[in-house]
C-alpha cells in the first residue's frame, strides 16, 4: 500500500500541477494592438518674397601702374647731383630734378655754338651790305637793264643765309643737349627701383630708374561669358569718332593685409580687344584713382603688385526670388512645404548664382514655404513638421 502511495501520489501532483498551468495560460488576457507611431520630420522653411537684386560678378586681379616708365640718358656724362627723391618707395611730383649730369661740356658748346652764329649773321649782314651797293653802283653808272645775280652777289647771300641756319641749328641743338643733363620727372610718379649713384659715368642707353605713375592704378580682371551677360562693359567701336562711351560699372577691390581687410573702390573703365585663348575669357581694366592717398580710416595704399579680389556690380533683376545656396538640390530643384504639410520638388528657373545666393525666375511663387534643410532623395509627399527659419538659422 505504502509503495502505491509513493508511486501514485507524485503523479497525480503533478497532474494537477499541471491542469491548474494550462487553465490560467487559456484564460490570460489578451493584450491592447497598438498601430505603430510614425516619426514626423521636422524641417526649417523660409517663406519666399520676390524683389530686386544686383548683380555683382566676383573676380580677382593684380595691381598694375597706369603707366611705367624706364629713365635713360640722352646724353653723355658723370652723373654729380641725385635727388633725395630718386630713391626706391620715394614719390615726386611732375618736373621736378631728379638726376643732374655734369653740364659743363654742355655750357660750353652753347657758348661756342652762339659764337658761331654771332658770325654768321655778321657775314651775312656783311653780303647784304655788299649786294646793296652793287644795285647802287649798277644804277650810278647807268648800265640798261637789271643786273644779273652775279653782281648782286646772290649766291654770296644764299651762302650766309644758310651759315646762319646753320649756327642757329647748331645752337639749338647745343642748348637742348644742356636741357637734357637735367633728368626731369615726366610725371606724378613713385621711384620703383634707382640704378645709378653719386660719381657714375652714363650714356645713352644707361638704365637710370624705373618709375610709374600714381594719378591711378589699374587691375586687369577675368570674366566669364556667364558673367559678361550681367555686367555692362564699356565697349569701343571703330565708328565712335567722338570718343564718348557709357561710364563703366563700379568696383570693389579687397586685400587682407596681416589680420585686417581693407577695401578700394573704382570703376571698370574699359575692355580688353581679344578674349583670352587659353581660359576663354574677357579681360577688363578697373581704375581705381589716387591710390596713394592719406584716408581718414587709415587705409594704407593700394600698392603696385598687390593681388586684390573684385565685385563688379552689374545688372539689377526686377521681380525675381532670391533663396540660399544650400536650398538649391542636384538638377535644379527645390523642396516646398504645401498647404498640407507635404514635400513638393520643383525645378526652377536659376538666372543667377554665386557662392551664397540663386536667383530665381520661375518656379516658385511668392508666398510658397522653401526647405532649406538639407534632405536626401524621394522626399516627394512626405509629410513634415515646418519650422519658420531666418537666414541666420538655416539648418546645415
């Protein structure tokens, strides 16, 4: 009986054990299904408005003088007196001495060369008074006729008529040789580089300095064709027999110097006549007047050989939108937001751009909400959350 027990008991344990599992696992309550949440992403627009912009086609270029000159002697001699001035950085003004050749030779081939003139015109007078007396003694005597050239001594006459053109020439000639010891400045200028001193025997050919002139400098700058149609350039043509042309558009030159920025502004003031072969570009000429000149900022001067970048400012477009660089996709399209929340690509019209801005000319309305999140592809009729965004909070 015991051994029944042992053997019968566990099992029926276990066999209610398991019954009482089974009921309360058939008899579980069924959990709530729940559809799945959808994040919504959210986006920074900014509502679009049309109105004006101006164009301005950047480029850059190097500072070059108007005009550069090469000093070189005209005549022979030591150099005895150089200006203060005549030295590399230093600036004069327009006649004043820079270099003084020894003028003494010179003195005295003036002095010669009037001598010989005082001489001829004396022998010249001379012949004349001889030719007169001639015609009087033909007349006294009573001879028919006029008298031949012979006895006028005309040939005497024409002799000491060109002795004396002569003299002249050769003291004309003699007093501009003592003119040109003087070196003086052709111009307004700043001394470049000096290559002679104190003491130095020159001749014709004899480099002396190099100088240019500051009344204003010129920039040489690259356009493109995309650019050109943008910017008016004032052209020449070969019938414009007055020589009045539109003024050029205006510039703005900028250099960074050390840890500051400093601006120059000009004004393009022609085109170049053949278009570049190997970068297939126009260059035009910026003027920028008085460069070395004190400004009240502090600005220092616009040096020669200075690398600058420019902004032409060129043609105003009415009516167009203006989105930033970042809101313009691959192919020319944009994300707007409709009315519904939803993603919307559009293709517009791009007429202008640069590094921060495109301008638009269709393709987008006024009013319309513009993506300026950066999103990836097949975004078209997603719903998104849109956050008002100004320019200074673009997503990046």
């Amino acid at each position: 009986m015991k051994t029944f027990v042992k053997i019968v008991l566990p099992i029926v344990v276990i066999a209610a054990a398991s019954a009482a599992a089974f009921v309360s696992v058939a008899n579980r309550p069924q959990p709530e299904r729940q559809p799945p949440k959808v994040a919504t992403p959210q986006v920074d627009v900014i509502t679009v408005q049309p109105g004006d912009y101006i164009v301005r086609a950047k480029t850059r270029g190097t500072v070059r003088p108007r005009t550069e000159s090469t000093l070189i002697p005209e005549v022979t001699g030591r150099v005895v007196k150089l200006s203060p001035n005549i030295r590399a950085g230093e600036f004069f003004e327009q006649g004043d001495l820079l270099l003084q050749i020894d003028p003494r030779d010179y003195e005295a081939e003036v002095t010669v060369a009037a001598s010989t003139l005082a001489q001829a015109r004396s022998s010249l007078a001379e012949a004349q008074a001889r030719a007169d007396q001639a015609r009087r003694d033909w007349k006294r005597l009573g001879e028919p006729g006029e008298p031949d050239d012979l006895v006028l001594r005309k040939p005497q006459m024409a002799g000491a008529r060109a002795a004396v053109a002569s003299a002249q020439a050769r003291l004309a000639q003699a007093k501009l040789n003592l003119e040109r010891t003087a070196i003086l400045a052709p111009y307004a200028g700043r001394v470049l580089e000096r290559n002679v001193d104190i003491g130095q025997f020159v001749s014709p050919g004899t480099v002396l300095a190099q100088v240019y002139a500051v009344d204003y400098v010129e920039i040489r700058l690259p356009l493109t064709n995309r650019q050109l149609e943008f910017v008016t350039i004032p052209e020449a043509y070969r019938d414009d027999t007055l020589g009045i042309r539109a003024p050029g558009p205006p510039v703005r030159l900028t250099a960074r110097i050390g840890s500051k920025t400093h601006q120059w502004d000009g004004r393009v003031v022609r085109a170049e006549g053949s278009i570049d072969t190997q970068s297939r570009q126009v260059f035009v000429i910026a003027q920028v007047d008085d460069p070395y000149g004190k400004h009240a900022s502090g600005r220092p001067p616009l040096k020669v050989g200075q690398f600058v970048e420019a902004e032409i400012e060129g043609m105003t477009l009415k009516d167009v939108i203006v989105i930033p660089r970042s809101a313009l996709r691959v192919g020319g399209e944009v994300l707007v937001v409709d009315e519904r929340n939803t993603l919307q690509g559009r293709r517009v019209d791009v007429l202008w751009s640069d590094e921060r801005n495109v301008v638009v000319g269709s393709g987008i309305g006024a009013g319309e909400r513009l993506v300026v999140t950066p999103l990836g592809s097949g975004m078209d009729g997603v719903e998104v959350e849109a956050r008002e965004a100004s320019l200074g909070e673009q997503s990046s």
